[in-house]
C-alpha cells in the first residue's frame, strides 16, 4: 500500500493566499508560479495532493474552489474562424487538474455567492457572451457593438467600450484579428467565461427571460443546439 504523500502546511496556506491576489486582480494562477514560487524544483508530485487540500481548506473557509482553465482558449486568438470553430468543437475539458497551465477561483456549486463585481458590469458581460454564443461562438467588433446599441445597452450600463477592455484583462473575453482581414477585430469568450458562464447557464438566462413566451420547450431545445450543450 502506497504511503500518503503529506502536504506541508506553509505549503497549503501559500497556495490559498496566492489565489487569493490572483483573484482579486483578476489573473489566472500559472502552474509554473506554483511550482517556482511554493513547490520549488522537486516539488513536482506534490502538486496534486497541494491542489486537493488547499481547495478543501478553499471551500471550507471561503465558499471557493480552484479549477483548471481550458487550454483551448489560450490559442483561440491566434486561429482562423475556421480553425478556432473547428479547435472548439474538439476540445474537452479535462479531468486532470494538473494537465491545465493554469487555474482559477469560483464559488463552490453549494455556495454560490454570485459574480461579485458591479450588477452592471455582471449584466454588460452576461450579454455579450449570449451574443457571442448565439453568433457561433465568436463575433466582429462592430457586428457587437451594433447588437448591443440595438439593445440600448449604452443607456443601462456605463461605457460599454471600456467594459470590453477590463473583461479582456480579466480573460472573460479574447481578441483577435480576422484572418481575411487584419482590420477587423474578432471577440469570442475566454477562458475565465468558460469556467463561469457555462453555455448552460447562458441558455437559462435567456429562458428567464422569455419564461412567458409560447413554445418555450422548442426554443430552449434550439438554443442547447446553437450553444452545442450536449443532450
């Protein structure tokens, strides 16, 4: 029978603090910060049993847990449309959380506290990621800002264009240029996004929204087909 492997415990408290400042500037915590910075160079096998206690300790005392973030996103800018829908469509989360290159904070299914910026800030990027989403899964720069006037969002939520800029630093969104035309700005979800804001989550927006519309079934069914929810 193989030994426990013990976690030392200035190791766990560094962990949690380090997500902790992550989160509140909003950076993605790097494996590599983890392993340079509390683990040191023969700290390798340590990393997941590091992982499984300071995320017990994490929803213990804060109502968090670290997950990995996907590693498809981090390429999404640099590919084409097509390859970026193609990558998408095979890409799967993994169970490993030691694969991914980096993680996040998120409040646990059971103690969810909810997006704790601004109400505005939450609506503005909840929007756009449903218009991205019902849009195949990226949008041009103009093509949002349209939809979104459409919806008078300037009215509601202050300085939109701003809004794009602070949700990129916080990798809610991702940027890129379009392959056939490097003037044209292309925005699709981030990973941060794909960790929160699941599409099952932005389908039930939506039903929240239309909950008293007639053919509610059929329009939901349409909806988990456009957000490539799985049945």
């Amino acid at each position: 029978m193989q030994a426990e492997i013990v976690v030392p415990e200035d190791a766990i408290i560094s962990l949690i603090r380090l997500a902790l400042a992550c989160e509140v500037s909003k950076k993605p915590i790097r494996r590599e910060d983890i392993q340079n910075l509390i683990l040191g160079e023969n700290g390798g096998r340590l990393l997941r049993p590091l992982l499984v206690k300071a995320n017990e300790r994490l929803a213990k005392d804060f109502g968090m847990q670290l997950v990995p973030l996907p590693t498809i996103a981090r390429a999404l800018s640099t590919l084409t449309i097509a390859g970026r829908r193609a990558a998408t469509k095979k890409a799967e989360p993994s169970q490993n959380p030691t694969a991914s290159t980096s993680y996040c904070l998120i409040a646990c299914p059971e103690r969810k506290r909810g997006y704790h910026r601004q109400p505005d800030q939450l609506g503005l990027l909840t929007l756009i990621l449903v218009l991205i989403h019902l849009s195949g899964g990226e949008m041009e720069e103009s093509q949002l800002l349209e939809s979104l006037n459409s919806w008078s969002a300037g009215r509601y939520f202050s300085c939109v264009q701003d809004g794009f800029a602070e949700f990129k630093r916080q990798k809610y969104l991702t940027s890129g240029k379009k392959s056939d035309d490097q003037n044209v700005t292309v925005y699709s979800a981030g990973p941060r996004a794909q960790v929160e804001f699941p599409p099952r989550a932005l389908v039930d927006f939506i039903m929240g929204l239309g909950s008293l519309m007639n053919q509610a079934n059929q329009l939901k069914e349409r909806l988990e087909a456009t957000f490539r929810i799985p049945q």
